[in-house]
C-alpha cells in the first residue's frame, strides 16, 4: 500500500514537470490560467480491493485553447494501458469535447476489457445468500477462491452526443453503443499455475463455481450463458448547472435516458432500460467544503435483459472504464463488486468535501482535499427465479433467502490530489456495514466518483 502510494505520487510529480506551461498574463497567486495543451502522464500502479495491484501507464492530454474556459478544457484525450494482478485488464481510449462539433458535446469511447475472475453473487441482492470463507469455511455455499467468479472479456465502443434544448442548461442526450461479452468458467489451469499444491484449485468438474450451478439450475438460460452481442441506442435529457466539471463547487447535474437493444440493429436480445439520475453540490465554504450527494433509479421497462448485461449503469456521460455495480469502486464503496444485481434499483452516495490546501508547483496548480462518504442501495425489481427454485434439489438456503433484499450501505473516507482541477488522484475506503456484502473496499484511482 505505502509503495503505491510512492509510485503515485512521484508519477504525479512527473505529470506536473511534462506539462506544458502557461505564461498568461491574467494567472493570480492563487491560481494559474492554464492554455493550449497539457499533458498529465503517470504510471498505472494503484489498488483495488476488487481487482488487485494494477500496472501499467495512463495518459491524460488536455487543450485549454485561450483559456477563456479554464478549468474546463476544450478537449481531453485519455489512454490507458494496465493490469490488475487478479487478472482484469484495460486498454482504453476515451475523447471529451464540446468543441469539435460546434454546438455539440461529443463523448467517445473504445475500450477492451478482459477480466479472468469477474464477480458474481448471484441475483437480487440479499435474496442471494454470500457467505465468505471466513464466515462458515464447511457451508456448501463456498468452496474455493473462485466459487463467486467466472471469466468475461468485454470490447466496447461507444458514442454520445449532448446539444442544447434551452438554455445552457437543459440538453437532449443521444448515444450509440456495442458491447461483446465474450463470458466462460473461470480457466482454472491457467490461475494454476505455478501455485504449490496446497494453493491449488479444484477443478470445476469437482467444485462447480456459483456461475456454473446457475446455468445446471436453469437460472442461467442456454442462449446466456456465454454472453452475445449488445447494441443500444440512448435518448435523454440533462439539466447542468455545474460551476466545473471536475468536483464542482455548485450546482445540479440531473438526467434521464432511455436505452433501447433491438434486433433490428444487430442486438442478440430485445429490451429497454429507463435510468434517472440526480447530483448536487450545495456549497458550505466556498472552494472549500462541499456536500455532494447523488441519487439514482434505473428499471428493465420492456423486455428481457440478459443476466451478463443486468450490472451495467446507464448514464448520459461514462465517466470511468466501468459503471457496473451496484456495489464496488463506481457506486457503493466497501461492498463487494456487483454483489446487487437486479431488473430495477436505486442506489445513492453522499460526500462532505474538503480542500484544505491549495498550491503551486512547476507552474501548475495544485490542491489536496478530503471526503467522507456514505454509500447505500438496493434492489427494487427482482429478476423472476421462483419457477427455477422449485426444480433445485440442493439445500435451497445455502443459496436463497427469499424476501431477505434491503439497502445494502458502507461508509468510508478519501484523499485527493488534484492538478489543475482536472487530474485527479483518488485513494478511497470502504467499509461495508453487512458481511452479506463483503468486508471493506480500498480504491486507488483517477477522480471523483461523481
């Protein structure tokens, strides 16, 4: 932990020294007006409690133009290439603009996402009974490291569009994108590898995972269970009264957008989600102590939606590689990731931000600030399984607890170390107030969560 922090912050270090200089002439003490191009350069060496140790080099490349909309920027260019040590992997392009069409803000994002050991507990929150080797290591419902896992590698791409309705403030949201699931059982000889005896896994024929008794129980359907083709297209709109886009200060971020896969344009199934989402920022200091909170719903409204797509969040903008939960780094921090999944639920984080410090080095500027959460949700529409628990003959509450669903909550704190209010180093912990759901969550990361 202390040395990815190390490496973090020296990679910081080398962002601000690559970063290209402003010699304008309205920068203040307190803040330099950044303009043209700006480089934010480090390695990928962080942390999640959910993905392991990742390695690899993230790029950041920012236009301010004139300056004129500092700290907002004309263009963002991302690139990353990492792995985390339990075997997921990003290699993602993502572009951010309102300028290169005039009057629209264009979002792009082409992204392949390969993960050995992605989570799976199985459906409906709390109805699905988790149980750690630390709680009850004889319970049928464990066996091995990898019981709540199977493998899934996804390519993405994806586009979306936002242009003004009234104002500055309102806007219509539209967007396309494809999404392949290529989803298998976890490969067993491969994790091991070079493992001692007594590390080694069984094998599946053995000690079937979670994921391969769900497919035997018919939970799982045939044509699923080795994922398929997602093409959707979004329609919406926004209400944006943000002072930044990065940890704003003030104002409302609200959304609501429809999502609709057909066969009609190349999609394996037919289904439509509705997703409403509401943020605001209520200054208490000015610049300095913010309350943040976010408050969400999203429903399957028409169709059926694949039990692999079932995790993805819909939202007008992708803000990170993933926006899968719920539970995790993108949305309740400390739970397990993607320990709630369901047709429908709400979910919603609220966080006190602090900025103590403000600063400049290499003639970039600089601030450290901190923020406590807390973290919670629950499903609200169930995916409908009673007619296959009846045909289960093993000892349904080793795996089911019918009617047990509730909010799932964490509570945790954060550090953060920002340059040019747009780059922004994230350490984050949660913990999480049920074992149902996991112990704690620890996060290093870019931004804020929203």
């Amino acid at each position: 932990m202390k040395k990815a922090l190390l490496f973090l912050f020296l990679g910081f270090m080398v962002t601000g020294s690559l970063a290209k200089q402003s010699d304008d002439s309205s920068k203040t003490s307190d803040d330099i007006v950044k303009t043209g191009w700006n480089l934010g350069l480090l390695p990928a060496v962080a942390f999640n409690s959910d993905l392991g140790f990742e390695y690899g080099v993230i790029a950041n490349l920012y236009y301010y133009g004139d300056g004129s909309h500092y700290p907002n920027y004309d263009h963002s260019l991302y690139f990353e290439v990492s792995r985390f040590t339990k075997g997921s992997g990003i290699y993602r392009f993502y572009y951010d603009s309102e300028y290169l069409i005039p009057g629209i803000r264009l979002t792009a994002d082409l992204s392949y996402l390969p993960d050995e050991a992605y989570d799976f507990y199985g459906f409906n929150g709390y109805e699905s009974v988790y149980q750690s080797k630390w709680q009850n290591e004889d319970a049928n419902a464990y066996r091995t490291r990898m019981f709540y896992n199977y493998q899934r590698n996804l390519f993405r791409i994806k586009a979306d569009f936002q242009g003004q309705l009234s104002g500055k403030s309102v806007r219509w949201i539209a967007g396309v994108c494809g999404r392949n699931f290529d989803i298998s059982s976890v490969d067993i000889e491969k994790l091991n590898e070079g493992k001692d005896k007594d590390e080694k896994l069984p094998p599946l024929s053995e000690e079937p995972g979670l994921y391969e008794r769900y497919i035997d129980w018919g939970l799982i359907p045939q044509d699923e269970k080795n994922g398929g083709l997602i093409s959707t297209v979004k329609a919406g709109v926004v209400y944006d009264t943000r002072d930044k886009l990065q940890n704003p200060s003030t104002g409302i971020w609200t959304e609501a957008v429809v999502v609709a896969s057909h066969s009609a344009i190349g999609s394996d199934e037919n289904f439509a989600k509705f997703s409403l989402t509401h943020r605001q920022y209520l200054p208490l200091l000015k610049e300095k102590l913010t309350f943040a909170y976010r408050l969400g719903y999203q429903g399957t409204v028409a169709g059926h939606a694949p039990f692999y797509y079932q995790p993805i969040i819909e939202t007008s903008v992708l803000t990170g590689a993933w926006n899968e939960g719920l539970g995790g780094q993108r949305s309740i921090r400390g739970v397990n990731r993607n320990r709630i999944v369901g047709d429908g639920f709400v979910y919603g984080n609220f966080e006190l931000r602090w900025i103590p410090f403000t600063f400049t080095i290499a003639n970039q500027n600089f601030y450290v600030g901190f923020n406590g959460f807390f973290d919670t949700g629950r499903i609200v529409q169930e995916i409908q399984i009673e007619d296959e628990l009846e045909n289960i003959g093993t000892p349904q509450e080793n795996y089911f607890n019918p009617g047990a669903e509730s909010f799932h909550s964490s509570a945790g704190i954060g550090l953060k170390l920002a340059m040019n209010w747009n780059f922004v180093l994230s350490v984050e912990y949660g913990h999480a107030m049920d074992p149902q759901d996991g112990n704690s969550g620890l996060y290093i990361a870019l931004n804020y969560l929203f």
